[in-house]
C-alpha cells in the first residue's frame, strides 16, 4: 500500500511540473568552414537541392540508470568530448539537495563514432551520486522555489517554481569558452502553465564545474537575462560564420500556431555586449533595434542550424510543431532565402495523450562524408515516468 501511494504521489508530481516543453531553444550550433554569404531576399521560395536518400533506425542512446526522463539534447563538441544539455530531468533517486527534479541536466561522452548508436556517456554527480544541473539556478531563484514547494508550502501558489531551460551552444575555440543559451521559465500548476520570462546566455570555462550565469543588469527585475519576454528570444540555433555568430530566435507569439524565425548577428568575440548585436531586417539589411528583426522562416524553438559541406549550403532541421515530422530546410546564407520544408522521416510519437515530438535535433559533429551522413535525435515519452531519446542516421543525396 504504502509503495502504490508513493507512485501514485510521483505521478502527480510529473502532471504538476514536467511538460512536454521541458527545453527551451534550440542546439547543435558550431562553426563553419563556409565563407560569409550575403541574403538577398526571393520572391518565392529556392527549389530543393538535397533529398533523402535513406534513413536508418539506430535505437535509443545509453542512458545512465540514474536517470528516468529527460528530453532535449543538444550537443556540442568541446575539446575531445561531445557535450549534451538535457531540459527537465526526473532521477531515480533524490539527490543531495533531497529532489528528484532537476529543470536541467548534462552528459558528456567520448564517442565519436555515432554509426553504431552512441555510448559512455557519464555525468557530474553529487555527493550522493546523483546528476547535477548544468544551469544553476541562483539564491533568489533556489529561494522562491524552496518556499513554494509542496503541496502545504510557505507561500501560494503551491509548486509554482523558476526553471532554467538549456538552449544551443556555442564553442570560443580561441578563448577556450562555451556559451551556452538558456530560457529562465515561470510555472504553475497545470498543463502548459508556463510562460518564457527571458533568455540569457551562460559562460562555461571549466567542463569539471557548472556553468556561470552573467549580471548583466539589462532588466531590473531579472539581471541575469539578455533578452526578456517571447519575442525576444534569441537562441533557438546559432551558426558560427568566421567570427560571425549568427543567433536565431523562433518563439511562438500568443495566438499563433506557427513559430516565426528571426536572425541575429554579433562577433562571437562580442557575444556578451548587447550593444554589438544586429538584427536581420529584410532585403539584406541588418539594424541594431530588435523591434526591425524580420521572420526569414518558420520553424521551431528548438532546432539545429549549421552548415553542410556535401551540399555547399546551410542546413536547419527540426520537428515539424504539433505533429511527428521530422524536417529540414536548406539556404546559401544564415538569412536565406530558406527552402520550403522537406519530410526526413516520421519520428516514432510519445505515449502522451498528445503524440507529437518537439525536440528534434540534429549532431553536426558526428557527419560523416562532409555531411552526406547525418545524425538526428528526438525524445519520446515511453510511460508515465520514462523517455528516451532516439537516434536516427540520414543519408543525403544531391540534386542538379
């Protein structure tokens, strides 16, 4: 009796906090050995210039035993490890701080041969052994959640709570940094009862610590965001150009079923000066006011933007919003013009009571034959209390 109240107990829990929207943005950035490409605009969208030319199950990736759900899964290659960041994460046992939710995670593995489904991943565990966050959340943050917690909490409303949501990474080879894109998340009981506060950028010096939240005091009330409310979101992708860092934003505005896609451009050097950012502002002009950044695409807040050498063009995938196509669009510049989506394959859907998957990504760093061969996961609910995250590789082939 006393194990089924306890399940039970858990269950209501995942119905309370996790949702299927556990990320935030996007993943799968890196650089790029293309040139700088000018974006002159189209009257209609380019014709294709890849199709697919097979498609190839490789089963879910290893997942460590302490580990029960987590969804996301983007991915960078930093140094001679590849690097994951997971969204909310349910263990199999309390960790230290006596939680068994975690609103982010992170992996690292020295595989680097994806053709035969990938392994060794391991994580940074407490002193309990269990995972630790990568995003830490601050005193303020830890506070608010601490008395809100429980279903007789200090204060109203119970279980409300501040999350941090991974988004894409980016790799500073030169200055021996990852920056790291990350959602801060108010939610509230319910299904879907959240809402996006900000986005902000983290700094990753040392893989043996967690990363650093900057103060940038652009927001009186949130000092660690970059951009604040939904349409200033800026960190769905990135694509590292020279030094160009080209950032993408794709949140979904209230009332729309669709999620517009706009660009940034800063110098990689200058990602934490607000200043030095550009926003894409249509026939080839950029503007330093975030309020002209126009809509080159429409695609999803979590996906993969990189360039692809087999095609000489840039590439972006990800799942198809509100249903379980995979897809993928291509261009000759970071701001377009984009093709229209092409189908790459049905992903297996969640078990949820809505099916669709969210967090399609794509792994530039394990391509295969400049990119003819690429690899794609997504997550799926299995039960109540269990994911996976699935590998699928893509073989490319030319057109014309």
């Amino acid at each position: 009796m006393a194990r089924t109240l306890m399940l039970l107990a858990l269950l209501v829990i995942i119905l309370l906090i996790f949702n299927p929207f556990g990320c935030g943005s996007s993943g799968g950035g890196g650089s790029s050995p293309a040139p700088v490409v000018s974006a002159p605009e189209a009257a209609s969208e380019p014709l294709p210039v890849v199709a697919i030319a097979s498609v190839r199950e490789l089963g879910p990736i290893e997942t460590s035993g302490t580990i029960l759900m987590r969804d996301c899964g983007y991915s960078a290659q930093v140094g001679g490890k590849s690097v994951w960041l997971f969204g909310d994460t349910l263990l199999d046992f309390a960790n230290e701080d006596n939680t068994r939710m975690l609103c982010n995670s992170w992996s690292s593995t020295y595989d680097v041969d994806a053709g035969d489904g990938l392994a060794g991943f391991e994580e940074r565990v407490d002193d309990v052994g269990a995972p630790v966050p990568f995003f830490p959340l601050t005193e303020q943050e830890q506070a608010f959640n601490a008395a809100h917690a429980g279903t007789a909490c200090a204060e109203e409303p119970c279980h409300a709570r501040w999350s941090i949501w991974p988004g894409t990474m980016v790799v500073d080879d030169l200055r021996q940094l990852v920056f790291a894109f990350y959602h801060k998340v108010y939610s509230e009981v319910g299904e879907f009862n959240f809402r996006h506060v900000g986005h902000s950028i983290a700094v990753w010096r040392d893989l043996s610590e967690t990363a650093e939240r900057p103060v940038f005091s652009y927001y009186d009330e949130y000092p660690t965001l970059f951009f604040a409310e939904d349409r200033d979101g800026f960190g769905s992708a990135a694509v590292l150009v020279g030094e160009d860092l080209y950032v993408y934003g794709c949140e979904m505005l209230a009332g729309d079923i669709v999620k517009p896609c706009r660009l940034a451009r800063v110098l990689l050097a200058d990602i934490l000066d607000r200043e030095a950012w550009a926003f894409y502002a249509g026939d080839g002009d950029w503007s330093a006011d975030i309020g002209d950044a126009a809509v080159v695409f429409y695609g999803n807040n979590m996906m993969s933007v990189f360039y692809n050498e087999y095609i000489g063009q840039y590439m972006t995938i990800y799942s198809q919003p509100m249903d379980t196509r995979v897809v993928l669009r291509t261009a000759p510049s970071p701001a377009g013009p984009w093709s229209e989506p092409l189908d790459v394959f049905i992903a297996e859907p969640a078990v949820s009571s809505k099916g669709w998957i969210y967090d399609a990504l794509a792994h530039p760093q394990y391509a295969e034959g400049g990119g003819q061969t690429i690899y794609i996961t997504y997550t799926r609910q299995t039960g109540p209390a269990a994911s996976e995250m699935r590998q699928i590789a893509v073989v490319l082939e030319k057109l014309n």
